[in-house]
C-alpha cells in the first residue's frame, strides 16, 4: 500500500491580474478544497508560499500555494518539503494541462513535465520527478507561439465552466489520493470522459 500524499501543490501565479487566468488551475484547485473543508492559507514567507492544513478523510494534509510565480515554483516546494521532511512520493501537484482539453483531469506520477515550467523548476529544485501530478486540462491555442499568452488568459465562460467541473471531478476522488490509491483514481479519471 502506497504512503499516500501529505502536501498538496497548486501551481498558478500570484497577484490579482492573474487570479482568473488559465495558468492558475493548480489556485483554482485548492481553493475548492478550502472551500469545501473550511481550511485557510497563509503567507509563509519563509518559503515564499501561501500555505495551510486541511483534514481529509481523517489524515492532516498540508497545501501550498507558492507566491514565487509559476516558473520558480520549485523554490517553495522543496523548500517546504525539506522543512516538513515530505518526500517526492507523497506529493501531489496541480496544475493546468494544454494537452488535455477542457473538462478533462487525470493523474500521472513520474515522468516529464510536458513543457510545464512550474513542473521542470519542481523537478529540478527536489532533484526527482518522482511525484504525482494532477492535470486539469485547458486546451491549447493551437500555436505554440500563442501558448503564453492562451495560458495568461481568462477561459471563455463555457471553457471555464468545464475547468472547474474538472477539478470538482479531482476533488471527488481526493480521499482515494490522500490514502495512497493512486492507479485506483488513474483508472477512474482514464475512463471518466
């Protein structure tokens, strides 16, 4: 039976002009957990994150919200995975997926980044890719020279409606997660269309 997952990442990128966009999915993600457990975050300046507990199916589970911007993501992360002595293993990152449309959201452990800029730095800065990763699709532009400015865009509202039933889709199997069932909810989300 696997460890499971004690911190939860969501990626995005600080600042209010960014809080709708895209980009900030992985935000988006543990904002429907807090508001679903009541949880709070906040600034941690030591590790350069907004971060909090939450109690999920009877396991205390830490959240980050690094506030470095997406593409030094990995300071926060290993830096407060060191702090708490969390491994690679039991780490969860949300993020924004452009090769996955809209209203899509699947788990993947290990592997690369897909041209992820907050996945490399988090690769990079804890040294493995060794962790798990939640991808909340969101489409892509179709040109990657578009692909920056798609990302730090706000979705139209039906593309969004779709982004946040993907993450609700997430969040339901959060508990599976928590407990370590990561092939249980990968066979789940595979075949949830």
């Amino acid at each position: 039976m696997a460890q499971g997952i004690s911190l939860i990442v969501g990626l995005g990128n600080p600042g209010a002009e960014y809080a709708e966009t895209r980009h900030n999915a992985g935000f988006r993600f543990l904002d429907v957990l807090l508001d679903a457990t009541g949880g709070k975050l906040r600034a941690e300046s030591r590790f350069t994150a907004n971060a909090g507990k939450i109690s999920l199916s009877g396991k205390d589970i830490w959240l980050l919200e690094p506030q470095t911007f997406m593409n030094h993501s990995g300071e926060s992360v290993s830096k407060f995975a060191h702090y708490f002595k969390i491994p690679a293993s039991e780490i969860l990152v949300a993020h924004d997926d452009l090769d996955l449309p809209p209203g899509t959201i699947r788990l993947k452990v290990g592997g690369g980044d897909g041209g992820h800029n907050g996945l490399a730095d988090i690769t990079e800065k804890l040294g493995t890719s060794d962790y798990a990763r939640l991808r909340i699709g969101i489409g892509h532009p179709g040109n990657a020279a578009q692909v920056v400015s798609y990302v730090l865009k706000r979705a139209p509202a039906a593309e969004q409606t779709l982004i946040e039933a993907a993450i609700g889709n997430g969040k339901a199997h959060l508990a599976e997660m928590v407990h370590g069932e990561l092939q249980k909810v990968m066979n789940s989300l595979h075949t949830h269309k």
